[in-house]
C-alpha cells in the first residue's frame, strides 16, 4: 500500500509544470478578430492585438499584449498572476497598474483591472468548446472619464 502510495507521489512531482499548464484554456497565442469585434466607443484598433499567456509556476498565467496605440506606436502589457482574485502588477499600461484573475470554469474566468486601487476595467473571458475562440466582454472608465463597452473576439494561432 505505502510503495502504491510513493509510487504516485514520486509520479505527480515529477510531472513538469508544462503538463499542468496545458489544462488552462487560455494558454497560447491569440490574435484579435477586428472585424468581429465591437467598439463602443470606436473607432476599433488599426491593427489586430496579440495576446501570448504561458504557464507560469504560481499555478497562474504571464500574459504579454502586443499592440498599436492610436498614434500608431507599438504597445506592450505585459504581467503575471495567479487564479486566486489578488491583485498583480502590470507593466506597460497607461490605463491601469494591476490585474486580479479569478477562474468561473476551465473555459471562463473573470479579469479586473485597477488604477491606483479603483477598478477601470473588468473582463468576463470565455473561450469556445474547441478551444479556437476567445471572446472578452469588456465594460470600463477609459482615463478621459467616458465608459466603454468592447465585445473583442480572439482567434487562437
């Protein structure tokens, strides 16, 4: 019984953290479907973000965004964070400083966005049952002080 018991401790420590990540839905690179997606206010973006997670050994996510500004320069966001609502710091965002994450289901989690402790940006994630969409609806305060409301569609690459 012991020796069973080891057997199965040694395999599930042995097993890379790779492995585990491979189950979160939101891994991988996804690139934004503009012409899918709803901007309200518009105008949508010139060019497709990219958004790239990976596993990252908390059990949580390291998240990059690639994208265009309206001036048309180059943008990065880039932060990691774990599943557990606690807030994490992003570097890159003029528009906020933290991201907490929270999973609803393998296929749904909930992002919220802080500037300087007060929520501008909560995202209910949800990716399709095969695993190829990702679509964010996005309600916020944009830094001029209008409200937003985006519908962004993902496709995974």
């Amino acid at each position: 019984m012991y020796k069973k018991i080891l057997v199965i401790a040694l395999f599930v420590v042995s097993v890379p953290l790779s492995m585990w990540a491979q189950q979160d839905t939101f891994l991988g690179t996804w690139k934004m479907n503009i012409a899918k997606s709803k901007f309200d206010p518009g105008p949508p973006p010139k060019s497709p973000t990219i958004v790239k997670r990976e596993g990252a050994p908390s059990g949580g996510v390291k998240t990059t965004v690639d994208g265009v500004d309206a001036q048309g320069k180059p943008t990065r966001t880039e932060y990691t964070a774990a599943y557990d609502g606690k807030d994490y710091p992003v570097k890159g965002s003029p528009s906020y400083d933290s991201v907490s994450l929270r999973r609803i289901d393998p296929n749904t989690r909930l992002l919220v966005n802080k500037k300087v402790g007060s929520v501008v940006r909560m995202i209910r994630q949800v990716v399709s049952s095969d695993g190829k969409t990702l679509t964010n609806v996005e309600l916020g305060v944009a830094a001029q002080g209008h409200s937003f409301f985006y519908m962004t569609v993902y496709n995974k690459q």
